[in-house]
C-alpha cells in the first residue's frame, strides 16, 4: 500500500507492506483491480488539504470481493464493486470497506472504466444534476475540459442539451476536449481568453461556469457568467482561488458562487447508490464517455502524480495493483 510520513511532492509517496486483517461486522474484503487518481490526492498529498499523518492515499478503486463480514446483506463474494467515500486509503491491492459504502459494478461496465470514472463522473453527476441543473438551451462553460473531470462535465451538459464551451492550458488538448463534447473550445493561458469565450457563444454569458482551475481563471468565470448566474469552483488545478469580495458577486450581475464537493452528495448510502445509477446510466447512454489517458503500475503512483502535475495525461489516469 501506499504510505505518506510526510506532505510535499511526488517522492514522498512510499510502498510499505501491511498485513489486512479480516474483515470486521458491515465490512467486505476486496482484492482491488484497479484504482482510480483524482486530483483531490495531489492536494492531499502536497498539504494543499492537508491530512493527518502517517496516511495513506486515494479514494477510489474497483475490485472483486473475496471476504463478506458478518451481517452483510447484498453482497457476496465474486461481486464486482465500486467505491468512493470509504475513507483515505485506496491506493493499495486489497482493503476492508464498508458494505455501506460500495456499489456494483454493472454488466457492461469494465473494472478498468469503472476506476477512471467513477469519482470524476459522481462529481459531474452533483455538478449538472444539483449545483445547477443543466437544461437545453443553457450556456455552460468547463474549464480544464479536456482533463479527466472536464471531459465528463462537456459530454454531459451536452448531452442535456447545453451550449458548451470548454477551456483548455494550451492548444495541444483542443482536440480532446472537442472529442468530449464542447461546441468551442478556448485557450485559457492565453490573456484574451475572456474574449474567446464571449465570441464562441454570440456573446452569450454562461448559465454556469465549472471552475475546477481556479487562481489563473476564478477571475474571469465571474466575467463570463450570466446575470444569476452560477460559478461552481470545485477544484484549485492551478492554485487557490484568489479572495474577493463578496460585493463583486452583485456588480458582476448577482452571481451565485459555490464550493460544492461530491462527498456531501454521496454522504449516505441512499445517496450514494441513486447517484451511482445515474452515472451508470448515463454511461451505458453515451452521456458519459471515458477516456483512459494513462495507466501505472500501483508501485509508480509518484510518476502518475508527477504526469498530471505536468499535465501530460489527457483523459483519467489509473493506476493498477
């Protein structure tokens, strides 16, 4: 498993060996087959959101259970199952979880797609369905929308029937985040890009803005978002946010701005399983795509950190165990 004795940069992750006992009273067993990377772990990782150490790493994996505790009811071994919010830890090969915190796996759907989606397709299932519904005929800007999260927001919207535009960190990943769904597709590092966005609607402003970028774009989603409309900033790719003040909402139209998360979403297993077969659903639809940008061995868990810092992988990265 992976173990952290201290926050900083990729090569503080290390690989320790830890005997797993059996599973207790609610819990199941799993032999992982695949763990999903969000960029929460960076964070989490470099003491962005800092974590009590020593401390594993990773929210989400795929895998088979081999073990059912006592007083488990719907699962049983064999089972292909999922989970996301059972607590740091899953970059590791077999772990204890709580029945209460898995769902299964579909027919249809691999472990592998299961791992690179599920996380990023829960919090643009809370994103377009919750923080603001998406409807036909809305304008919805995504930034980073050729990276993993993105990607899904842009198909979806789309696939509700939005205006998409996406924004990209260089003209690289313009074909990638087009192939996700967007209508347009602008450059953010570029100074003007404000502008594009207006150009690419017919200078229509955004009914919401997904800003998962933050401290190089915050500033310029409040320009771009309609009158009442909704910033949702769910992410600090490039860093935190810049303060404002809270008069800028009003000027800039009487905006609505939120920090959502997906764990507040999913924070009870009813929770959890509706939302799991709206994401389920909406990939057997084609609403949601998955794109596998890259796979590493679970032991090269630094050198899938240090690609997506460098943001080398478009598309979800895995690592497998």
């Amino acid at each position: 498993m992976v173990s952290l004795a201290k926050h900083g940069g990729a090569e503080v992750i290390e690989l320790i060996d830890k005997e797993l006992p059996a599973p207790a009273a609610g819990e199941v067993q799993i032999c992982q087959t695949a763990v999903g990377f969000n960029f929460i772990d960076i964070y989490q990782r470099s003491g962005m959101y800092p974590l009590e150490l020593p401390t594993g790493l990773g929210h989400e994996a795929a895998g088979v259970v081999e073990v059912v505790g006592q007083g488990v009811n719907g699962f049983k071994v064999g089972d292909r199952v999922m989970y996301i919010n059972a607590g740091i830890g899953a970059y590791t090969s077999r772990r204890n979880v709580s029945a209460e915190k898995l769902v299964h796996i579909p027919e249809g759907v691999s472990d592998e797609v299961a791992a690179a989606v599920f996380f990023k397709a829960m919090t643009a299932q809370y994103l377009v369905k919750k923080t603001y519904k998406v409807k036909a005929g809305d304008v919805v800007l995504v930034h980073a929308a050729a990276g993993g999260v993105g990607q899904i927001l842009a198909g979806w919207a789309k696939a509700l029937g939005a205006f998409v535009v996406g924004t990209v960190g260089s003209e690289a990943k313009f074909a990638a985040a087009k192939a996700a769904g967007c209508d347009a597709v602008v450059d953010y590092s570029k100074p003007n890009w404000v502008e594009e966005v207006l150009k690419a609607t017919g200078g229509r402003k955004a009914n919401v803005v997904y800003d998962s970028v933050a401290k190089t774009t915050f500033l310029g989603s409040l320009d771009c978002a309609a009158p009442f409309g909704t910033v949702a900033l769910f992410g600090a790719a490039s860093g935190p946010a810049p303060d404002i003040n809270p008069e800028i909402l009003n000027k800039k139209g009487c905006l609505f701005l939120t920090r959502p998360s997906v764990f507040p979403h999913n924070a009870t297993a009813a929770l959890l399983q509706e939302n799991a077969k709206d994401v389920f659903d909406a990939i057997k639809s084609g609403a949601v795509k998955v794109q596998i940008g890259a796979k590493f061995p679970l032991e090269q868990a630094a050198d899938a950190h240090r690609a997506a810092e460098a943001r080398k992988v478009s598309g979800a990265i895995i690592m497998i165990p």
